[in-house]
C-alpha cells in the first residue's frame, strides 16, 4: 500500500506529521484485539517468539506517541488504551503479562521507551496508572538491572531507564548510569564516531541510537550532570557535520548496513538534534533534512494493504531481515517522532525550511571507512566504502558492509546464492572464482586505511590470493585500481552499480563504454575498463527480482569479466552512474605499474599508491 495519496503527503507543517504518524499508528492499533498486552501483525516469527513480538509491535508504537502526548496539545490518541495495556503487561498476574526479564533478552530493548516516556510524560504515567500498577511498572522496569546485555549501544536502555525513574521522583540506580556510560566511553573512536561494541560496526547504530539517547540524556539531565551531557553534545556537534554527507537533496540517505528496515530512523538523529537545540546545524537545515527524509519514504511501498509497515526497505523484502527482526520491527522508524514532543510555537516548527548546505564534493570518515561522494556531474549521491566486517555475522552481511560503494539513487542488491553470478550481487564488488560458478569476494580486510582522497584495503578471497584495492573519488564516478597476487588461475567479475530493469525492451547495453542505460527511468551505470596491460569484457549480469533494496523489478550490474592466469595483475577501471542522460567520459588516466608503486595521472591530479 502507497499512503502518498494522503492529505499528509506535504509533511510541512506539525499537524501534517501527526497525521501521517496517526495513520501509521491507527493501521497497526486496528490489529490488536481485545484483552491482549501486544499487537500481533502475522508474517515471520523470530527467534523471541510471538507474544514477546507482539509486546515489541506495540512498544515501538510508543517513540511516536510519548512524544505526541508530552507537548500538551491536542491529539488522537486513546492515551487510556494505551496504558491499560502498559498495566496488562507489567502486572505479573495477569494473563497478558509480558514475562520476566531474562539475559539478552529482546524486552530489555524494549524496556528503553518507557525510560523516554517518563523522562517526557511522567504526569501521564501518573495520571493513567494507579499506584499499585506503577509500582508494578517500575519493579518490571528494574529487572534490567539484574540480567546481562550485549557490550554494545543496548547499554543505553538502562540508562534510559534510570534517567526516566530519576526525572519522574521515583528511586533508581546512579550506578547503573555509571557503569553503562564507562562501557559506552569504550566504543568512543573519536570525532563523533562509535563502534556498537568492541570491534562492531559504525553504521546507522551511531545515529539512531547512540547519539539519538545520548542527545536525549544531554537535553533532560543537563542540570544533574551537566558534565557528561556537555560531552555528549560535543559528541553529536561533530558526528553531525560527518552525517550530514548520508542525505541527497531529494531526502534519500545511503543505504548502509544492517537494520536497514528501521527506514525513517534514518532521520532520528535530527529528530533528538531538533529537541536538544543543538546549534552546529541551523534548524532550517535539520528541519529540511528530517522532513524530506519523511517526504521520501511517504514515495515507497513500504505498508501492505492494511497499511501495516512491512519488514523491507523501500518495498516488502524478507532478504533484508536480520535474524532479530520481528513483524513490528520496523516501526523503530518512530524514534524519528521525537519531533512531535515540540509544540506547535517551537522553533522547529517556526522557522523556515532550508535546503542541504553547500557541501564539499567529497567527505572523509576515516572511522567509518567511508568517502561520501557527491557527484554534481553525473546527479549522484553514494559512498565509497573500505570495507567493515564485524564481529557478528549479520544476516547478508558482505552485501550490507562489503561493497566498494552504496548509492543513495541506486541501493545495492542482496545475495541470493554464492552460486551463480547472477545470484551474487556482484554490484559494486570484484568477485573471482575457480570456473566452477562459486564465487568469493570482499569477506575480510587485513588492512584498511581511509584517507581524504582515496580508499585503501588489502584483503584475501583465499590464502593464496593476495587483493590490494583503491578507491578515489573524481570529478564524475570513481576510479578503482586492484592488484592482484595470485598462486591459482582465477575468473574475475567486477560490477558497477546496479540498475533497475522492468522489461526486457526498456533498457540498453553499451558494450563499449560497459553502460546500461534505462529510458524509462532515465538512469544509467557504466564501468569502463582502463587496465594498461590487460583487457576485459564487458558484460550485463541481470539479477532476479527482489535483489535490490530501492527498485522491486530486476536490475541490471554492467561488469567487467578476466580468466586470471597465477602470478601479479593489475586491474583499473572508470565506474560512473546517475540520472538524466549519459555523458560519455573521455578520461585515460595514465597508469604506470612500478614494483612497490603505482602511478596514476588523472583529471590533472597524480595518485601515488605504494603496494
């Protein structure tokens, strides 16, 4: 179901984001039935089980309607429903009961939104519940204190805990803020960057988590701990002149990583930035950022036919689930609704709406990996990418981390098979394979270095296949240069980004330039092969339906195809995409391989890459 015919779609106003949240809300609370403490919505059942499902359906609900219930204005919601089921589900005699709380356990997720709650409703809590049933509220809340959690971003739920039984006069545990913020300093890199644990991923988790309950924290105990809180917004006041880069004008982020079906938390981060006044970025720019951001996610088939939000990113895709994705997972989106706890005479809603700023072409995050590129000539917005491979192996994670470059225009696709190239999201990687249909890619980095013009990682698809890759930024598409140590005879396949293709007879294959080219979207992807010393063959690898993340028909990966022989090659080659028409680029660097270094002359710059 598309909800863009609604009289919400221009979102330009606060009553306009109520309604969309409103109708979001009302397609889910239309499923609950009676006497049940959770909202079951059907489909996959994941690893905590239906009922514990259904509790998290409805407490994801919850980041939008705090928020909503807290300004003081008017609103649809049945705010006595909802805590009837909050005193169901907390009351340990009851049969809708949402259990003891357990080790590593989803619920402790969960638990963090009546932290937030309290923190922005606590007269509510005490208004709709009786003494007895906040009593029995808080003693479900405590259990957080006593089990373990992953070393991770899920050490904010306590502190988000805390602070609300702090801020509501109730009794809660200094120490636990303590000992969970002297974890979370440990994932701290520098210039605003975590990782989600100890060798774990700096992805979108930095935004719509880490910063997001930081910038909280910094905004409702600035007089109890004032210190801390000034840590955490000079935290996210450098973190957001790096984030800013993940947004094109048109509201589109660069897809990257896990957790992608959250959709809009994308925005969380200017959500809590707008509630924190935080002043790095003018408010017109941050309420721009956030509400095209909406704008663009109202465009995308992303709800069934009840209007129930689907586990996917731009359409209904189970390939993009994580093994801890339940039905109502994704409305974690409505952490981006921490708008709505600033009323109608806030600021945010004053002031004007401002379009991104002038931006650098290109912006280094060496923390990430990353080298956002923002392509004026060919209308493009993607990342370069070093490489991350965490710890725990997330469900596709060489699709969601691995890839040389994520476009926010074009996505990227998701493995279906190792076997078959066309199963392989060869997008945006170099595959090789022993001619058996088998193929490896990018599954590790031994060494990554991230620098202002050019990205390096040497990594090993066997232990006797040595890759050293490089990726630079031009003026239009990107330059990438392999070299290849080899002790067996290889196939290699490199793609460039992928293209959506409907029907057979609406796009066209430029062998010579190796460009696809949509008429009816008006999209192209070329990757052009500039080896000095060897020649490829260029090739169109259609990938099924359902493979990328943006665009539900097939899609279209130009590739570069090399029988590989043992011994040292080096591979170049020019890739670009974009929208409008495509512009033949006439560049021929020149590449000169020496033994410990290469040479590249290109757009008037001089690459130096030392092997």
């Amino acid at each position: 179901m598309n909800v863009k015919s609604n009289n919400f779609s221009d979102l330009s106003s606060r009553g306009a984001v109520i309604n969309w949240f409103e109708s979001l809300f009302e397609s889910v609370w239309n499923q609950r039935e009676e006497n049940a403490a959770g909202i079951t919505l059907g489909g996959m059942v994941p690893l905590y089980g239906e009922k514990i499902a259904a509790m998290e359906t409805f407490c994801r609900l919850l980041w939008g309607v705090f928020p909503v219930i807290s300004s003081g204005e008017d609103h649809p919601i049945d705010v006595k429903a909802i805590f009837r089921i909050i005193a169901q589900g907390t009351d340990p005699a009851s049969p809708a009961y949402w259990g003891d709380v357990t080790d590593f356990d989803q619920r402790s997720v969960e638990m963090a939104v009546f932290g937030c709650g309290l923190m922005l409703s606590a007269q509510q809590f005490k208004q709709h519940l009786s003494a007895l049933e906040r009593q029995r509220l808080i003693a479900w809340l405590n259990q957080i204190r006593e089990v373990k959690l992953p070393k991770n971003n899920w050490s904010f739920f306590p502190i988000m805990i805390e602070t609300g039984l702090c801020l509501a006069g109730d009794n809660y545990s200094k120490e636990t803020i303590e000992q969970h913020f002297t974890l979370l300093d440990s994932y701290y890199l520098g210039d605003g960057w975590y990782s989600d644990g100890e060798n774990r991923p700096r992805d979108y988790y930095n935004a719509m988590a880490l910063h997001y309950y930081g910038l909280i924290y910094s905004t409702v105990m600035r007089d109890k701990d004032p210190e801390r809180c000034a840590i955490l917004r000079q935290r996210a006041t450098v973190f957001a002149h790096d984030f800013i880069y993940m947004f094109d004008q048109s509201g589109s982020a660069i897809p990257f990583g896990r957790s992608l079906t959250y959709r809009f938390a994308q925005a969380a981060f200017w959500s809590a930035a707008a509630f924190a006044g935080l002043d790095s970025v003018p408010l017109g720019i941050i309420k721009g950022i956030i509400l095209r951001n909406l704008r663009w996610w109202l465009q995308q088939d992303m709800c069934d036919s009840r209007g129930v939000m689907t586990v996917g990113y731009s359409y209904s895709n189970p390939l993009i689930a994580e093994d801890y994705n339940a039905p109502g997972s994704p409305y974690w989106a409505c952490k981006a609704f921490l708008i709505l706890a600033l009323g109608e005479e806030h600021p945010f809603w004053l002031c004007q709406e401002q379009p991104l700023p002038q931006r650098e072409t290109t912006r280094s995050m060496p923390h990430a990996g990353h080298i956002v590129h923002d392509d004026k000539i060919n209308h493009h917005h993607y990342l370069l990418n070093a490489g991350q491979f965490p710890a725990k192996n997330y469900n596709n994670s060489e699709s969601k981390y691995g890839k040389f470059a994520y476009s926010s225009l074009l996505g990227f696709n998701l493995e279906r098979s190792r076997y078959g190239i066309e199963l392989n999201a060869c997008d945006s990687s170099l595959l090789f394979s022993e001619f058996d249909g088998y193929y490896r890619g990018r599954l590790n980095s031994q060494r990554t270095k991230t620098a202002s013009d050019r990205i390096f990682t040497q990594w090993f698809p066997w232990p006797d296949v040595e890759v050293n890759s490089w990726l630079m930024p031009l003026d239009a598409g990107h330059l990438r240069i392999h070299i290849i140590q080899s002790g067996r005879a290889l196939e290699s396949v490199e793609g460039g980004f992928p293209l959506p293709v409907s029907m057979p007879n609406e796009h066209r294959f430029d062998p010579a330039e190796g460009c696809v080219i949509s008429d009816k979207f008006q999209l192209y992807s070329s990757i052009k092969d500039i080896s000095p010393d060897v020649t490829r063959h260029s090739d169109l690898v259609l990938s099924p339906p359902g493979s990328n993340i943006i665009f539900p028909c097939s899609s279209g990966v130009p590739v570069l195809r090399k029988n590989l022989l043992p011994g040292r090659t080096l591979l170049a080659s020019l890739v670009n995409a974009g929208q409008g028409e495509f512009k033949r680029h006439n560049l021929k660097p020149e590449i000169v391989l020496e033994k410990e270094k290469i040479s590249i002359n290109v757009e008037n710059k001089t690459f130096n890459l030392f092997i």
